[in-house]
C-alpha cells in the first residue's frame, strides 16, 4: 500500500470555510482530515500540502509516526501555524486510512476506548446569531430577550453548559474581536465586562441555572483586562474563563488572581508548546486543537497535562468530521473533560459527512466505525464553493 495523492478541498461554512485534507492510496482507500483554518492563511494551507505532498506520496501511510517526524524536520525552521496544522491533517489523514485498512477505529490503535460517551457544549452560543445568522438560518440576536430564549433552547436540547463570546445583540448585532481587529484591549476591558455581565444575566434568565456558562475572551484583552472581567464575571458561575496568552507567567497571574477556572491553549502547537503552561500552573482546563496538532501529537499533550493533573476540552469548531476525530480522541485519553460543538451551522453541515455524530442529552456516543466514522460526501463539498462566487 502506498499514498498516490494528498489534495485539499475547500467548503463554504458560512462566516468561516471548511478545509478538508483527502489522501488516497495506489489500491483505493481514501483518508479524510480537516485542517480548517479561518484566521490564518486558507490558501497557504493548501500550498503548504502541495510542498509536502512529494515527501508523502509514495510511502507506506501505515508508517505515520515516521513520516510525521520526517516532515516534521523538514519544516523545523517554520514551527508552528499552518505548518503545523498541515503536518496535523497529514498525520489525522494517514491514521484514518491505518484504521481503515485493520478495520478498526482509530483509537483502538492508541489503546481505547477509555469511555463509550462524551459530554458536550454548545459553543458559539450567541455568537453565530449575531455574525451569521443570515447564512445559517437561525434567529437574529435583536435583543437581549433573544439571548434569554437562546438560554431556554440550550436548556431544552440537553447541554450542561454553552460557551459565548462578546456578543452584544441588537438590530445590528455585534461579536467584539479588538484583539482580531484594530486593537484596544485593556481601554475597552470596563465596557467588555459590562457587556458580558449583561449577555451572561440574559442567558441566566432562560437556563434558570441548568446550564453553565463559558466565555470565551480569545485574544482580545491583555492581563489587566482579562482580569477585570474575571472579576466582573465571578458571582455567574462559569465553568471556566478562555483566555489566549502566550506568556505563560502572564497566564498564571490571572488565573491565581481569579476563583473562575481558566482556560487556554487552543493556539499552541506539540507538547512542547503546552510545557511551559503547566509547569507555571497557568490553566485548569487544557484546550487542545486535534486537527491543528494532529491525533497522536495531541494525544501527547493530553498525556503530559495528565502528569500536571490538567484536565482537557477539545478546540472544535468545525465539521462533523472533526468532532469524530475529537470524540476519538477524548476516547484515547483518560483526562478528558468535555467537548466543544457548534450546534447554529449552515443547513448543509449535515449533509456534508456519511455519518452524524449520535447525540442524546448533550452527550456524544464516542463512533466506532472503522477510522474516524465519517467520510466527507464531495460531491456535497463541491456544491458549496469556497470563496463564493
């Protein structure tokens, strides 16, 4: 068995594409991964894969360790990014088609499965109804009763807890990204952190408690600011605060000044990256993007924050094909704590993969189908364009 070809496909998703990575073997087995990237550089990833693909094409995808590392030296100079992420779809694709050929799912090569289910949250709760609810389909967030109804509909649907970002509804409704933008950071922190009270107090209305909040303050703020809001938000019961620094002491800082438990991570590449995080004791919670470190490197992660008795949450914000390849991972691991879904998506989500994750009361079956359970449909991909046109 040898890979013939590695090629990158492209779907609109809406406010963000979708990228999947196919690999295709000389006697026809086909492995998929997502290498999603929507903040960075789409077309880069897929001209990174075409650099990489004649150090691929040609071998034993059985061998993926090895290829991993081989790629993984001749990029040793660009860590990090979508160089990462595009080793990460490699290695994600090259499992999925190891898995295939044994007939097995790909955790069974890993040891699992440590669980048969997962709890899971609704992320973007709020903020896809206020960038993107003309492409999905869903209601407009016009007023802060759409938030309090939103609540009751997390409820109602069986999660546990939703997560949120600097959503302010209105008739033109607004997610507040300084830190993705023209900056502001710790000036706008006292407008921040009223705007989250307020959303976070909506919300309350329609969960009644039954659901607990995540906020998600990505890089928008530095220390000081991320520290006012903290305060501000600590009498709401959160399940945690995400935080994106990428100072470590800077992190820990904020998470000993605050009784939220903190999260981060979903921007940082290999164990290495993560080390100096748990060795200052900087988070509770470990995100871990799977399909931007690849399944067996952030396996590694997973094990390491073990020894730091970190728990970890899955970074997914994707197709279905990646909460497959999450739900597995979270099988391969015994620290998993739950696990990130958009649920508000473009009405094609579904229609996209061979499979759907089974979910019943906020819980995901953890799939046991060969490989990762799912394959992309391409001939859906294919009627949604990326760019549109």
């Amino acid at each position: 068995m040898k890979v013939a070809s590695l090629e990158t496909l492209f779907c609109d998703a809406g406010w963000r594409p979708w990228i999947f990575l196919k690999a295709t073997t000389d006697d026809g087995l086909v492995g998929w991964a997502e290498i999603t990237d929507s903040h960075g550089s789409p077309r880069g990833l897929a001209g990174i894969i075409e650099d990489l693909a004649p150090l691929v094409v040609g071998r034993d995808p059985r061998a993926v360790e090895r290829i991993y590392w081989d790629l993984y030296r001749h990029t040793r100079q660009s860590p990090g990014s979508v160089i990462a992420k595009a080793l990460a779809g490699i290695e994600n694709a090259l499992l999925d088609i190891k898995a295939k050929a044994l007939g097995v799912p790909v955790y069974e090569l890993f040891g699992g499965p440590t669980r048969d289910t997962i709890p899971l949250y609704w992320s973007h709760c709020g903020t896809t109804r206020a960038r993107a609810w003309e492409v999905t389909g869903t209601p407009k967030l016009a007023a802060y009763a759409d938030v309090t109804e939103l609540g009751r509909e997390v409820v109602e649907a069986g999660y546990g807890s939703f997560k949120t970002n600097i959503v302010v509804p209105g008739e033109e409704p607004q997610v507040l990204m300084p830190g993705f933008g023209a900056g502001g950071g710790t000036a706008q922190a006292r407008e921040i952190a009223g705007d989250l009270v307020r959303l976070l107090e909506a919300f309350a209305q329609g969960t009644l408690g039954a659901a607990q909040p995540i906020v998600d303050l990505n890089f928008n703020l530095e220390p000081e600011g991320c520290l006012r809001v903290a305060r501000a938000l600590e009498p709401l019961d959160l399940a945690w605060l995400e935080i994106d620094l990428f100072d470590p002491a800077a992190l820990a800082h904020v998470r000993q000044s605050t009784r939220i438990a903190i999260c981060s991570g979903e921007n940082l590449y290999g164990a290495r990256a993560f080390r100096p995080f748990f060795e200052a004791v900087a988070m509770d919670v470990a995100s871990v993007d799977v399909i931007w470190n690849g399944f067996h490197q952030a396996k590694k992660i997973a094990d390491l924050a073990e020894t730091f008795e970190v728990t970890c949450a899955p970074h997914n914000y994707y197709s279905h094909l990646a909460t497959f390849i999450s739900a597995q991972w979270c099988a391969a691991i015994p620290n998993a704590r739950i696990l990130e879904i958009d649920v508000d998506d473009v009405p094609w989500k579904n229609e996209l993969v061979t499979a759907l994750p089974a979910i019943s009361g906020g819980e995901l079956t953890i799939p046991t189908a060969p490989g990762w359970g799912a394959d992309v449909k391409e001939d859906v991909l294919r009627q949604h364009p990326w760019p549109r046109s």
